[in-house]
C-alpha cells in the first residue's frame, strides 16, 4: 500500500465518521422538534446512518 492509498483510506474514514456524527445529530434534534420539520430531519439522519451502515458491508460482501 503506498501512502496516496493510505492517505485515501484515512480520508474515507474520517468522511465516514463525520457522516455518522452528522446522522446521527439530526435524529436528536429532529426529535426536538415538534411537527414535520422535525419528522423530516429524523428521516434524514436514519438514511446517512443506513448509508454508513452500506459503506461499511460492501467490503464484506
């Protein structure tokens, strides 16, 4: 592995630990809210932690 592989890989998972992060902030703010909005934030913060979740199988499969 060479270091532009390497650096490639430290990037991957850092963008990935951010979109984790990001996830799953939404949920717990969009459960603050009250109504849709909140509703809508929810719903987006399951769909990045079940993109993370496909990210991280498709090595596996």
């Amino acid at each position: 592995m060479n270091g532009l592989e390497k650096y490639g890989s430290i990037i991957k998972n850092v963008c990935l630990a951010i979109l984790f992060i990001v996830s799953l902030w939404l949920v717990f703010y969009g459960q603050k809210k009250i109504g849709y909005f909140g509703l809508g934030l929810q719903v987006l913060g399951i769909i990045g932690l079940l993109i993370n979740l496909y990210i991280y199988n498709r090595k596996y499969k």
